[in-house]
C-alpha cells in the first residue's frame, strides 16, 4: 500500500492502468499511529498505485 507517511523522497509511483508515474519530491511528515496522520492510500483510475524501482 502506498500510504504518504511511508513515502521518502525520490521514490516513484505509478498506477498499472493508465501509466500515470509520481515521484515524491518532498516527505510527508506525518507519522503513522498518531491522530490526523493520513490514513488513505495513494490511488489512480480506482486502484492503489505501485512503488516502482529506480
């Protein structure tokens, strides 16, 4: 799952159905467990996106 709070910068993500590709040009700095940390995770065309390799 591709939730903000386990993103670090440089890493890409892209979704399988029509290609879109992110990449995280600054972390969050949320952190997981703690109340009003995002909870929902990265989506495209109704699916999660996938971490990609560099």
């Amino acid at each position: 799952m591709a939730n903000c709070c386990d993103m670090k910068e440089g890493d890409l993500f892209y979704c399988d159905a029509c290609g879109l590709e992110l990449e995280v040009k600054k972390a969050c700095t949320c952190k997981p467990g703690v109340e009003g940390c995002c909870t929902v995770p990265l989506s495209c065309c109704g699916k999660e996106m996938s971490p990609k390799d560099k």
